[in-house]
C-alpha cells in the first residue's frame, strides 16, 4: 500500500510542479479521491525522497573551491591606487526581489571617488 500511495504523491506532486509540500500534498491527495492523514502524507514524503520547495530559504550565492586558489594576487591586496585608471575594484550583489533574486555588479576606480569625494569638500 505504501508503495502505491509513494507513486501517487510523487505524480500528485509532479503535477503540481515539485512545489508543494506536506500540508499542500495532503489537500491535493485528498482532493484525488485518497483518505489518508497528514502524518502518513509527511512519512510517505520522506520515504520517496519528495519534498517541497521552501521560499523561506536562501540561494546559495558562494559556494567554496574544491582546490584552493592558485590565481596571483595582482594588488597585494592594497586598494588605493596612486593615480586615476590604475586599478578597478569590482562587486556583485545579490538582491531579493518580488519575484526573486537579482544580482547587481558595480566597477568603480578607487581613485575616482577619492577625487569625487575630495570636489564635494570644497
């Protein structure tokens, strides 16, 4: 039995994308016809390896190197730079949005904005 029911949650759950979870698939599975608990809904999930997506969660932006990094550090880490267009510091950003994440990138030189800054105290 628990096998037929683990092949009808997963294709309930396919249907439905690979969203939903315990609570969702119970509501589903009932609506198909199947009386069964909500615990027994959340065990057979566990047995057939489906779970649901939670939204709650945040992607994985960084994820480490297998190997270490071997590539030369071109600055010494030293971010000043003597004159303009010497050296380009770049970022990205991961931002949440309404529909998920976006990611924002910036180049700036650091001798741009000392200059800027240096104009804004006169």
């Amino acid at each position: 039995m628990t096998k037929i029911l683990a092949g009808e949650l997963t294709q309930i759950h396919e249907q439905n994308y690979g969203v939903y979870g315990v609570r969702k698939l119970w509501h589903a599975a009932w609506r198909a016809g199947w009386d069964i608990g909500r615990d027994q809904v959340a065990r057979i999930m566990k047995i057939a390896g489906v779970k649901g997506v939670c939204w709650c969660c945040q992607p994985v932006t960084t994820r480490p190197a297998p190997v270490p990094d071997t590539r030369r550090d071109l600055v010494q880490r030293c971010f000043k730079a003597k004159s303009p267009n010497q050296l380009w510091v770049g970022d990205i950003t991961y931002v949440r949005t309404l529909s998920g994440f976006a990611r924002s990138s910036s180049i700036r030189s650091p001798r741009a904005g000392n200059q800027q800054r240096q104009r804004r105290s006169y």
